[in-house]
C-alpha cells in the first residue's frame, strides 16, 4: 500500500521505509502506546486477496509467537488497521550480514561467533518443528549490543515428510503464482538442491542454507552464482563452491563441516545443526584433522561405554539413520577430555505430552540407564512412565495416576512422586505404588543415604522428613517471617545439607536458593534463582528468565565461588511454582525440555456453556481467585506485581483497575459480602506468623478489620447468604486441613464484632474450598479421603451425613446462584456440573456431566482458585485455556558431557 511518513496505522506512527520483498513491506514506525520504536511488516496490496498469501503472512505470526529466543527478532503483535494486516516486530537497528560481508570476508573468529548464534537461532526453532527456508545473510542483522538477531520467518513452516514431491510452483523458494512471471522470494544462492527441485524441505534445507552462509562470511562471496535465476540453480544442482577460496587460517575441521552442510545429496549432508555446532567446536579450538582423527583413535573405551544406551537411544528416536551416519564418521563426543558437549533431541517413546507445571517431569536414573517421566495422553491424567534407554519404547506404570515431580532413590530402583494427595513410591520395574504419607500439594523431594525422604507436602510450608518406607513425617525446615514455602529440596553428597528453593513474599520470579545443614546449624541464601540443583562437577547450577546458570559451589564451605555464566537456553521454568524443567544424571547427562519461561500473567475471559471464550480483561496480570460481586458488575481478585501480592476490584463496563490494599504484606483470596459492601481477604501482616483473616469496605474507604487472630494459616471461602457466618479453611499442626466458621455479629451503625471461631469439620484428611449454597443450608468443599480431592457436600450448621458430588479428581467447587446446579472443575481444566434438589435432612444430587467442553488455564500461583461464576449462571470468568495440541511437549533434549561444558562455562579459578 505503500505508507509515508507520518501515516498512522492504529497506535503506530510510520518513521521511514526499511525494505520491500516478496512476503512484504517493512517499515519503522513508533509505538505510540509504549513510547518505542517497532518494525511494521505489512502484506504487499498484491497479495491481500490471495487466501494463501494471507494464511503465509499470519503463519509468520504465529511462527514467531512460539519462538522465544535471543537471537530471534521478537514479534509483539499481528495486528489490523486500515484495511491492513501488519505483523509488529522488534526493530532491529543495526546493519544485517550482506552489509557486513559486501566490507569483505569476515575474519574467522568473528565468523565463528555470528555461525554460533545463527545456529542457537535456527536450534531453537527447529525444536519447535519450525524450519526457516529462507536463511541469507540478508536475513541476518546485528543489534546495536552486537546480538545476532535471524529475521524474516516469512516462508518458514513446520516440519513436514520429505517423501515425494511437489510442484515447482508450490516451491517455498520460487513461484510462479507471485505475479505470473516467476518473482524470486527467497534468494536462488541459497537454496538447497531439494529446494530448487521443487520438493519438500526440512531441517537438512537450513543445514544447506547455513553452510552457504558460513561459505560466504570466510570468504566473502557466495558459494553458488550464476548470471540469472537460472544459471545459479545450475551451479547448485551440479556445480562446486570454489574451495580455494577459503582463507588459508580455516582449521580443516571447520572446512570439512562446511562441506559437509553443502552435500548435495541430502542423506549424506549434516543432519542437524547440532552436530554441526560440536564440529564447528572442534574447529574453534584449533584442532586439525589429524589430531581430531587421533583424538578419536585414542578415546577413553570406559566412558564411551558408558555414553552408548544414552546415544543409541537418542538417536534411534531423534535423529534416524542420517545422525547414525554422522556418528560413524566424526564421532565427535568420542574426543579426549575435555570432551565436547553433544546435544541431541530425542523423542518420549510414548503418544503423551509431558507435564511441565511443577518440578522436572523427565529425570535420567542415577546410573544415566533409564528415564523416568510424567506425560498424559490427551485428556487423560498425567502418568509416570518409565523407558529403558536401550528401547525405543516408554511403558507407563500402572497405579500412578496424577502423579507429579518424581525423584529416584538413590540405587535407582525406586521412584517416589506424588499423586492423590500423597506421597508415594514405587519400584522402577513396575508392581504396585506404595503410600508414604500425605502431602497434599507436594513440590519435591529428595532420596537420602539413610533411607529417608525430605520432602515439600504443602504449596505454603516448609520441608519435611518421612522415612522411606512410610511413617509420621517430622518438620525439618521453618518459614522466616518473609517466606512463603521451601520446596524442591536436594541432599548435598554426605547427607550433611539439604539445598533447596525458598520463595519470598510478594516475589514471583526468582527463588532464594538456601543451604540448610544437618542435623543443625545456621542456613545460608546462596543465590537466587529458580531450581537449584548441585552436581558432581562441583557446580550450583539454577534457571534465571530460561537459561540455565552454573557457578561453582564449595561443598565444604556450602558456599559459591566465582561468577554465575550461561550455560543453556531456552530451558522450560515456571515462576509460580518455582519448578525448572532439567534435572543431570550422576554420569553427567543433562535431560531437559526446550522451550519458555512459563510466567503468570493471563488475561481474564468469559467461558460459557458452548466453550465459548470472550475476552473479559485482555492485559495480562499475575492474578489469581477471582470473585464477582453479587450484582455481577464487579470482580474482586488477587494480583502480584513480583514484590507483594494485593487485592483488587474490576468493573468491566468501565474497564477500571482499582487497588483495594496497600500493606506491605500478602493479601489475597478476596470473598465479596453477601451484601457487595465489603470484601473479606487472607493477609499476613506486620510480625505476624501467619495469614489471618481481615476484611474491608469493597469501596476501599475506612480502616482494614481483623478478623482472626491464629499462629496458623487461613484462607477465607465462602458467606452465608445472611452474612452473618464466614466459612474458611484452617492449616492445623495436628489435623492438616480443617474447615472452620466464624460468626459476626453487629450492623453497620454498631460495628462488627467477630466472634470465636469453631470446627466445622476436623478429620484425619485434609479438608478445604468451603462454599455455601445460595439457601444457606449446604456446604460444598474438597476432601482427600478417597486418595485425591473430591467434591463433598454436608449440611450446615449440622450435624448430618455427607454426599460425595464428583467421581475423579476436581477443584474448586462453586454454587449456581441461579439454579439448583453445583459446578466443579476437572484435572483437565474442564467445568463438570450436578444438579441437586433439596429435601428436609437429604441432599439428592445427579450424576455430574460435562457443563462446557471448554478448557481454562490454572493460575499456578497459591493459594488459588480459578475460576467464579457470573450469578446469571451462564458464565464463567477464567484464565483462557491454552491449544494443548499447539503445546505438546513430546520430546526432550540430551547434553552429553554436561560436566565437561561446566567446566568450560565456569572453570576452577587458578590461585
């Protein structure tokens, strides 16, 4: 459409013309809103009514919304104005490689480092199963910090089979449907010869593309051309770069990779660029081929044994027979020390999805022979599955349902998770599971020397121990007044300390990583970070915004020395959990799940009973327990900003965000008056132990009342509908998890006066989510008596018999206040419904059905509810649910000699 400056698209003000290409017009532009300078990618007017050209455009879009990576130019939004649809990007602003290159070639050191990150780049996506097919070095910038930035993922597309072939015309390189006269929309020079046939590319294709790249940085032309379209098509489907012309100081190594990137032949080129990262390793160090072939010759046998299941099994399900291929040729984990790391992506061997919510969901055994990992298969409950690394096939182990955050003793011959509310063990060849103890929400645990397990039975509470074989668990760590949990524990070598994960009031990105002696003495903060795990090569390794981080660690002096460095990208964690995606064999075998940071911001949105989702809020916060007043215009809701938690009210006609408190303490788990006029919430205040119960005027005038004065943790849950009673939930020492109600007694004009509170009900198992019928007779709630939380239903003030409402493992339970319908959520994040009727002394109830075949999202961050209901019965308002296929995770990723790259991250200091 062709834009000039000062034109405005929506919030964008256009600055200048950058370029035009085939796949669209680039344009620097302002961002109004924000105040920053953006890149506006806009579909040429040619091609705003062609389906497939449009479809290309907004498969750009979401390519780049499912890559998150340094050296990847970020996408901000897929917007429309004016007609128009524009991509927002990162603006770029230094000169792009073709510039750097027309200079002349690029010296081979600076060469090496740009090839890195191009290469960390195009990893990244193809983890995702997208390939690039249009790598040049036009499509490579320089930021103005010097990061390698990979543009223009216009032709890119998943990953697909490369059997068989297609129309030269449907080529993701040349068309003739462009403008009917054949346009070149990517760059004929660096198109692999499957490409320039016409057939299907995969990530071989980019492997080719990269060598042409690499080529032309050494030497400063490009490795195929001709005089036309034609003649350079030629010269890549028979001709040879001129191998002269690379500069006398490239290591034969690093030209064997870049003959091996161009292999026409695509079965005998490189397969993945991983391989080509651990050879172009090869080459940086200066080796030659001589002494890379010694190298190999004279390989340690012991440690190549004891690398081979791992490799075998890697490559039979990542790689294939192409990788096998490679393995015979260079070998190059084989070297001598320090060995080279080698990075393989390797599939489950199960159709399942991998859990990412809590702690590493894929652990390698001890001895580095078998893997353990949670995975559910579509809606199903998450299993735990075992897979011997000499087969190619995983077998799940039955009586694991909803298992979660697995650890290996320390023979490897037991796993113990934790399911149904319980802490729980089984032997690795299968049998049945084994009950320790409760732990309700559990969030890690460690196998120790002497047969114990110290463990995290709560989302709120500190550490505790439990012999092996089951028992009474003892408490072994207390929060500080400014914490909120210990999880994710971890026995240091010895059984003297225990390493683990402190989370810190009103914080939700990093974690306090602690050190607590044993039997006794004084803990120490040794870094912060999310996961921290110490490993045989004397290293603190722990994730930060998605890298994984090592430092070296004195076991002696339990303390860091040195500096932190980098060491992997792109490692799954999630803030809210304070979980990471990673955990390392004894033998020096990281396994982890690619891919980002999981935070806790989501929007808000209606669900209705079609599954329907309408935007309710659409800018993202880290909010949690939502509740709408009764005239249904408001909503009251917790929301973290990473220092301090605070309750909130939303009126959604005006769009308007008002802060409710302001204590320097957590409130949270906001519960509107039957009356809308104040709002009730948990907060932890002051010198306070605990979290008690306060409420305040909904309007946000007049002083916070205390309700409760108790050492231990409460959580408010429902009114009566005479607003005289607040039903809530207690941690209680001795019985876990009780229900209790408090009395108020007063007006307005008089003033309230809480009374003492009393047990509403108190059992051996944990009760919570205590929730009043609209008629004021019936209290819905949780109970783990049956193994895993069930909704139950007694009558209230009581006494009275109890009636169990779902038949599987469900949440948040919530009254219709429109009809006789109570609802609850599943494991899979469904809204069940059961209806009821009421007779004098019975409660009748109808087996539940599914309400709405939508799905939300969990808001990860505790205590939490997720979801209210809108008192016309209709509606719920939810985290908008995710595409759980879009976000399969079914594959992990392998570093073999992990602990030789540590030593090279964050080598020993020489004194």
């Amino acid at each position: 459409m062709g834009l000039s400056p000062g034109q405005r698209l929506g919030a964008y003000e256009v600055i200048s013309a950058i370029g035009a290409g085939g796949m669209g017009e680039v344009y620097r532009a302002r961002d109004t809103k924000l105040g920053r300078d953006v890149a506006l990618k806009l579909l040429p007017d040619t091609f705003r009514h062609e389906p497939d050209r449009v479809a290309r455009f907004q498969r750009e879009a979401q390519f780049l919304a499912a890559l998150n990576h340094p050296s990847i130019a970020a996408i901000y939004g897929l917007e429309e104005a004016s007609g128009s649809q524009f991509l927002v990007l990162e603006l770029v602003e230094g000169e792009t490689l073709a510039s750097r290159i027309a200079r002349g070639p690029v010296p081979l050191a600076e060469a090496l480092v740009v090839a890195r990150q191009v290469i960390s780049a195009l990893e990244a996506a193809h983890e995702k199963g997208i390939i690039h097919r249009d790598l040049k070095p036009a499509n490579i910038a320089f930021a103005s910090n010097g990061q390698v930035k990979v543009l223009d993922f216009g032709l890119a597309k998943v990953m697909e089979p490369t059997s068989g072939a297609i129309d030269i015309s449907h080529s993701p390189t040349l068309t003739f449907n462009a403008t009917r006269a054949g346009v070149i929309l990517g760059t004929a020079a660096y198109m692999s010869p499957e490409q320039a046939k016409g057939r299907v590319a995969d990530k071989r294709s980019d492997v080719w593309a990269f060598g042409c790249v690499l080529y032309e940085m050494l030497t400063g032309k490009r490795a195929f051309e001709g005089e036309d379209v034609s003649d350079t098509l030629a010269a890549i489907l028979r001709g040879e770069p001129d191998w002269t012309a690379l500069p006398s100081d490239v290591p034969a190594p690093l030209r064997t990779v870049v003959k091996r990137c161009l292999e026409k032949d695509r079965l005998a080129r490189i397969p993945d660029l991983s391989v080509v990262r651990f050879l172009m390793d090869d080459a940086s160090v200066g080796a030659e081929a001589g002494q890379a072939a010694s190298a190999i010759a004279g390989a340690q046998g012991a440690a190549a044994r004891r690398a081979t299941p791992w490799i075998a099994w890697a490559l039979a399900g990542a790689l294939g027979v192409g990788l096998a291929a490679v393995v015979v040729l260079w070998s190059p984990w084989r070297t001598a020390s320090p060995r080279l790391p080698l990075r393989l992506s390797a599939e489950l061997g199960a159709d399942a999805s991998l859990v990412t919510t809590f702690g590493s969901s894929a652990i390698p055994s001890p001895d580095g022979q078998t893997l353990a990992f949670i995975a559910q298969k579509g809606a199903s409950v998450p299993q735990l599955y075992i897979r011997r690394l000499d087969q190619l096939q995983a077998t799940a182990l039955s009586g694991t349902d909803a298992a979660a955050s697995p650890f290996f003793s320390p023979d490897g011959q037991w796993i113990a998770f934790f399911a149904t509310g319980r802490l729980k063990k089984i032997a690795v060849t299968g049998g049945a599971a084994v009950s320790l103890c409760d732990a309700p929400s559990g969030r890690g645990g460690t196998w120790t020397p002497d047969g114990s397990i110290i463990f995290t039975p709560t989302s709120t509470g500190g550490l505790f121990r439990v012999s092996s074989a089951g028992g009474r668990p003892e408490p072994l760590t207390a929060l500080t007044e400014d914490e909120t949990t210990h999880r994710w524990p971890q026995i240091l070598p010895g059984g003297k300390a225990v390493l683990y994960s402190a989370g810190v009031a009103g914080r939700t990105d990093d974690s306090n990583l602690v050190v607590q002696p044993l039997p006794k003495g004084d803990r120490k903060i040794v870094q912060r970070g999310l996961y921290g795990r110490y490993l045989p090569s004397g290293h603190l390794v722990y994730v930060h915004e998605g890298t994984l981080f090592a430092q070296l660690f004195d076991i002696g002096r339990l303390e860091t020395t040195g500096q932190a460095a980098p060491a992997v990208e792109g490692v799954i964690a999630n803030a809210g959990t304070s979980g990471a995606q990673f955990a390392v064999s004894d033998e020096g075998v990281l396994v982890y799940v690619s891919g980002q940071l999981v935070g806790n911001d989501a929007p808000m949105s209606w669900m209705d009973r079609s599954g329907k989702l309408t935007p309710l809020r659409t800018t993202p916060a880290n909010w949690s327990n939502p509740s709408i007043s009764p005239d249904g215009r408001k909503l009251a809701i917790d929301i973290s900003d990473g220092r301090q938690t605070d309750v909130w009210v939303y009126e959604w006609e005006r769009d308007t965000l008002s802060r409710l408190t302001f204590d320097p303490g957590d409130d949270q788990r906001p519960v509107w008056t039957p009356d809308g006029r104040r709002i009730a919430f948990a907060s932890k205040r002051g010198n306070d132990a605990a979290s008690n119960l306060y409420w305040q005027l909904a309007d946000g005038t007049g002083e916070v009342q205390r309700l409760t004065t108790s050492k231990n943790v409460q959580q408010p849950g429902s009114w009566h509908p005479s607003g005289k009673f607040l039903a809530f939930q207690e941690q209680n020492p001795q019985t876990g998890a009780d229900l209790m109600s408090l009395t108020l007694d007063g007006s307005d004009a008089t003033g309230w006066k809480p009374g003492t509170p009393t047990v509403f009900l108190t059992t051996p198992f944990l009760e919570g989510s205590p929730m009043f019928s609209p008629d004021g007779k019936w209290i819905a709630y949780l109970s783990n008596e049956s193994g895993r939380n069930e909704v139950y239903v007694r009558p209230f003030p009581g006494p009275g018999g109890k009636w169990q409402v779902s038949t599987g493992a469900a949440d948040d339970p919530t009254w219709s206040r429109k009809r006789p319908e109570l609802f609850f959520a599943t494991q899979e994040l469904r809204m069940m419904v059961a209806t009821y009727s009421n007779e004098v002394g019975s409660f009748r109830v109808d087996k539940p059905t599914v309400w709405s075949e939508g799905r939300f999202t969990a808001r990860p961050r505790p205590p939490s509810r997720d979801l209210d209901i809108h008192p016309d019965g209709e509606r719920f308002v939810v985290a908008p649910g995710t595409d759980q296929t879009a976000s399969k995770q079914d594959k992990v990723v392998f570093i073999f000699n992990f602990f030789d790259e540590l030593r090279r991250v964050a080598p020993v200091s020489k004194r």
